[in-house]
C-alpha cells in the first residue's frame, strides 16, 4: 500500500494538470460506501499537500478540487440511499456485511442530521451516514446543507497538514538530503501504518481468526510434529498463544534489524559514514553534567552490575523452584556474552576512543547494550507473564527504559558507535523473545513477580551505586572527550596529503553532498577577514524578526537567515553570503573544522573545508520565501573565491568531480 501511496504522488508530481481530478475522485471515494475503506483517500490526500507544500502545486485550487470530491462522495452515497431505500441490504457487500449499515443508523438515530457532518470526521462512520441519511429519508436541502459546510471544514484538515509538512521538509531538505528522505519515510510509513491497523481491525482480523480455527481444526486429534506446533502456537483455548505470537513479532523484528545492521557494517556502506557523523554531532554537544549522568548510567551497564542483578534474579528462580527457568536464563546469558565476543573478534570494529585491548577493544556489538538488553528483557518478560491487568506493562517499560538508557550513555561517551549501540538491544531482544518462545509455559506459575521485581531492583540499586561511588573518577577519565587530530607538515600537505580529506560533504545520514572547494589552513576568523575584504558578507542572524521572513512572500535572500548543514555531525564555524547575491539568489560559503592540522613554523594551524552552494528563494503557493539549492557553485563564485584568496593559495585538479564544472578545482590555501 506505501508503494501504491508512492506511485500516485510521483504521478501527481509528474503530471501536475492531472492533479485537481485525481483529488476529486480520491476525495470522493473517501466517502462512498465500500469504498471508503478500500481506497487510502486520508493518505493520498495528505501526500499531496505535502507536495503542495514543497511548491509544485497551487493551494487553492488543490483545496476546492477535494471540497468538491467530497461534496460529491457524500452525495453519491445519499443518492443510493435515497434510490434504492431498505432494498439496499440484500445489494452485496451489505447482504454479506449487514453490521457496516447497523453501526451508521445506529449512529444516525443518535445524532440526527448533524451525524452528517460529524460522520464526515470519524473513520467508521464516514462512508455509511450519508448512505444511512438517504434511507431513513433525510430530506435533500438538509443533508446537503450539512454535507457542504462540513466539506468546506474537511478539505482543509487533509490538505493543510501534508502542505505544512511539505514546507517544512522542503527547509530540511536544504540541510541533509538523506534527513529529508527519512523524514518523508517516516511520514508515509506513519500514516499508511494508521490505515492499514485500521483495515486490519475491519477486515484482516475476521480472516486471521477463521485461518486460526481452521488450522486448529485441522491439527486437532492428529499426532504429527506440524499438528502438535499449530495447536501449542494457536491454540485458541491457550492463553499464552498472544504471548507466543507477540514474541514471535519481537524475535523477527529483532533478527531482521540484526542482520541489516551487520550488512551495513561488513559492507561499509552509508551506515559506516552515518555512525561517524552521528557520533561526532553527539560529541560536540557534549557538557560536564551530562558526562556525569552518562558515566553512571552507563556503569550500570557494567559487567559487575549486571552479574549481581543477574545472580539475584538466578538465586530468586532457584529458591522457587524454577529449575528448568534457571537454566535457560543462565544458557541466554552465557550465549550473549560469548556471541559479543565472538562478533567483536570477527568483524574487527574499531571503537571511536580506544581504552582497552584484546577483544575488547573492538566495538561491534555493543557488549553492555547486548548484556542489558538480554538480562532486562528477560526480567520483564518473566514478570509480564506473572501480573495482570495495567500492571502488567510497568516491567516491560522499566526494562525498555533502562536498556534505552544503556545503550545511548555507550553513544554519549564515544565508547561505541549508534549501530553497536542498535545491534546489541537487537541481538539481546531477540535472545530474550527466543527465552520466552521455550518458556512461556511454565514462567508464569507461582513466580511470585513483586518479590522477584524487589529483589532485582535492590540490587541493581545497591550494587550500582556502590559501584558508582568506588569507580565514578576512573571511569569519567576513561571516557573524557577527545579530540584526536592528523597533523600535517605543509608542505607535504600542499604536495598531496591534502588528498587525505573528505572531498565531499558527508550529511547526518552518511550520504555523501556537495564537493568541496577549499581547504583553509588557519582559522575561521582568518578566513572570515580575506573574505570581507573581497565583498563576502556576513549572514543574517537567526531571530524572531528573520525567521518571520520565511513567511512572508517577497523576503530577499540576503535578509533570510542561511539554513544550517553538517559535514560528519559537525556544526559550520563560518558562514558568509557571495558579493554576487540578489534579491532572490545567493551564494552561500561554509566552512566547516576537520580532524588535522597543519604545522608550520608559527605552530598548528586546523584546517577548514569549505564548500560553495547557489540558492535560490522559491515563493510556494505566493505566501512563503524558502531558500532552495540550486545546482553546484561554477565559473563565477569559485573565480571570485580564487580572486580573494589567490595570493596564498595553490589550485590543485581534482579528479572524478565532474558535478564542479568542466574544469574542477580545489583550492589549498593558508594565511
């Protein structure tokens, strides 16, 4: 269903003249009977205001043309109603789904005719109440009165929230192009998830639960292996078969994650690249407070704490008796441990710090998120199944939070990389669902929860904080920031080391952007001073005042403040606007630091990479000023750069970077 979402948006995009008719019909078959809950109108509809907000639709006409759609599906519906009267329920579907007519007149007899624009806004009810209304004889000028006017409000509640997404993505697709792409994802996936739950419940559960007789059925009173698994699985007189499913979705969830995380890695692809600007941003927001939460939290990670919580959780099994519990628990544990370590020699990761030696100076996988994911889930897993009622979710979201909280103090220290951090909550989650798949029926009996949920809770209190207090100074040391730097003599770096640096900005999603033209020996204040002198300016600070700018119509591009952009998770130290701007395009220079250095005989001077971007400012539906880029920087920009830095400069070509122009170039340069 994504896909079919995808491919009408792109054909609307493609084919902008044939949008007006595709929101009208959409429109419409939201709201016909059947229909309605065939096609995913909500989610086409919000997909193409979200286009309409990136600017390559009009507004208001998108907006009437689904006014009309929607006046028109509610009055087809009102027609059969209307035309065909009671005689409609032996018309199919309704002669085989009698209950889609009794839930709309029931909610028309509760509500009258304003059940006509109210239904309009309500998921179940909205293709069946006009439908219902032309039955029970509602008269025209009423539902039509009811069906405009609620129209007129429904339109712009399914066109205006994709427009402002739209809008706001099109921003964010000025900072990283791979953020946008995830960002539209998410959305898609989000909506299209809530349609398809809805569906789920309406149509698939039915179909799910004969498919689960049926296979009951037939496994009942036979003795094969297939037979015995289908009716320990599903079971229908089994309580723990939504246990077993459940665990089951976690288990795959978890393996499929696993396994695509491990791809990434083995292959070096754009995940390896994201980990590192993820990682780098993440450092450089890094303050002494935090340092101080992270460094207990993730102490209680430590091999010590999770031994002692997992040796209380043992001699609490064993003092009730759960003997074959026990050893499964300790099998989980000893499994993960000798999985991480066996992972960690195999891939051969490095850490961002090294601190330690032997395996375990590797980074892949996380050994205290694998370590906590696994004992945690465990844990929560064997009170769930233990408690009933609203209780029964309090350890799954206490384990969730502390193993959340683990795993992002590993990130926060540079003691491992996001998708260290990723894989090991997988892999322990996963050991932990395939824990609970053997046991699920013998866990819950006579395991007495609250005193297992005291006893695992005191001790990760009190060995975690006498942990904290013995080895909090050591261990902040060992994960003090660091800032690790390549120096470079500078001649050698003007003779060819300079080919050692990125060449290209790298976003946060480890996507590779837009080339770089300068490597700056020297100081962003430095350069900042050539550059003045040439005619480069300064940006427009951010503030109330200029980011009002954004909506307003006509703002020039000089008065709207520059979007931000990283380069491997860090932030510009200088940003300044070309001498060649107009009133709606600019030249926007950023220079970003990296990890080396030059040392000459004045001492160490970092070096800067900085890249050149055209933009342009778009007006979308006449309202807004968004800047945009536009192309890459060629002929006039980098001649002006090369003009204002030229008397301390060397030009170098530069191979394979095409999208600079016929003649590339990279210009080396220090004070």
């Amino acid at each position: 269903m994504a896909a079919f979402t995808q491919a009408v948006t792109d054909f609307i995009v493609q084919h902008p003249n044939w949008a007006g008719l595709l929101v009208f019909f959409t429109a419409a078959a939201e709201a016909i009977a059947v229909i309605g809950s065939i096609v995913p109108g909500t989610t086409i509809l919000i997909g193409v205001g979200a286009v309409v907000g990136l600017g390559h639709l009009p507004l208001w006409p998108i907006l009437i043309w689904a006014t009309l759609g929607a006046i028109a599906g509610d009055g087809v519906s009102y027609w059969l109603g209307h035309r065909y009267r009671h005689r409609i329920v032996q018309i199919w579907p309704f002669s085989r789904r009698p209950q889609l007519l009794s839930e709309g007149e029931a909610f028309f007899l509760r509500h009258g005719a304003k059940s006509v624009a109210i239904g309009r806004f309500l998921p179940v009810t909205r293709a069946t109440v006009p439908l219902v209304a032309g039955i029970l004889g509602m008269s025209p000028v009423r539902f039509y009165a009811a069906n405009v006017l609620s129209a007129i409000a429904w339109a712009p509640l399914h066109i205006l929230p994709g427009a402002a997404a739209g809008a706001l993505l099109a921003v964010v697709g000025g900072i990283s192009g791979r953020l946008l792409a995830v960002l539209v994802g998410f959305i898609v996936l989000t909506i299209v998830g809530i349609w398809l739950l809805r569906f789920a419940v309406l149509s698939a559960l039915p179909l799910l639960a004969r498919a689960q007789a049926a296979a009951v059925s037939w496994a009942r009173g036979r003795t094969g292996l297939v037979s015995r698994l289908i009716m320990g699985a599903l079971d229908p007189d089994d309580p723990s078969t939504r246990t077993v499913l459940l665990l089951g979705a976690v288990l795959v969830a978890s393996g499929v994650g696993f396994i695509g995380v491990v791809q990434g890695v083995v292959t070096q692809d754009q995940l390896v690249q994201a980990d590192a600007a993820i990682s780098h941003l993440i450092q450089s927001l890094r303050t002494s407070w935090g340092d101080d939460v992270m460094v207990v939290l993730t102490m209680l990670g430590d091999s010590v704490v999770t031994a002692s919580v997992a040796a209380a959780t043992g001699g609490w099994l064993a003092w009730c008796r759960k003997w074959r519990l026990l050893a499964g628990f300790s099998t989980a544990l000893v499994l993960a441990a000798g999985s991480v370590m066996a992972l960690k020699v195999a891939l051969h990761v490095p850490r961002p710090i090294q601190y330690s030696v032997g395996a375990d100076a590797f980074s892949f996988p996380s050994g205290h998120a694998t370590m906590a994911a696994t004992l945690y889930g465990m844990l929560a897993w064997l009170m769930w199944t233990s408690l009933s009622g609203r209780w029964r979710f309090a350890p799954l979201a206490a384990g969730g939070a502390l193993v959340a909280a683990i795993a992002a103090s590993r990130i926060y220290l540079a003691a491992h990389w996001p998708s260290d951090a990723v894989a090991g909550v997988l892999f322990g989650f996963g050991i932990a669902a395939v824990f609970g798949l053997v046991f699920h029926r013998i866990a819950s009996t006579n395991l007495r929860p609250a005193g297992l949920a005291s006893a695992t809770f005191a001790t990760l209190l009190i060995v975690g904080c006498w942990h904290s207090f013995r080895a909090f100074d050591d261990t902040l040391t060992t994960y003090e920031r660091r800032n690790d730097v390549v120096v470079f003599f500078q001649q050698t770096w003007l003779d060819g080391d300079w080919r050692l640096l990125p060449q290209r900005r790298i976003d946060l999603g480890g996507e590779t952007e837009e080339p770089f033209v300068l490597q700056w020996a020297g100081s962003a204040e430095q350069l900042r001073r050539r550059l003045s002198a040439a005619g480069w300016k300064s940006p427009v600070d951010w503030s109330l005042q200029t980011v009002a700018g954004f909506a307003k119509n006509a703002t020039a591009a000089t008065e709207l403040p520059i979007l931000p952009a990283l380069h491997d998770g860090r932030a510009p130290v200088l940003t300044l606007i070309g001498p060649r701007a107009t009133a709606d395009t600019r030249i926007v220079l950023r220079a970003w630091p990296s990890a080396f250095a030059v040392s000459a005989d004045r001492g160490r001077r970092p070096i800067l990479l900085a890249s050149i971007l055209p933009e342009r400012v778009a007006h979308p539906w006449g309202m807004v000023s968004i800047p945009r880029e536009h192309g890459v920087a060629r002929g006039g920009p980098q001649t002006d750069l090369i003009g204002a830095l030229s008397v301390v400069s060397r030009i170098v070509p530069v191979s394979g970077a095409s999208t600079m122009g016929s003649n590339p170039v990279l210009l080396l340069a220090h004070p």
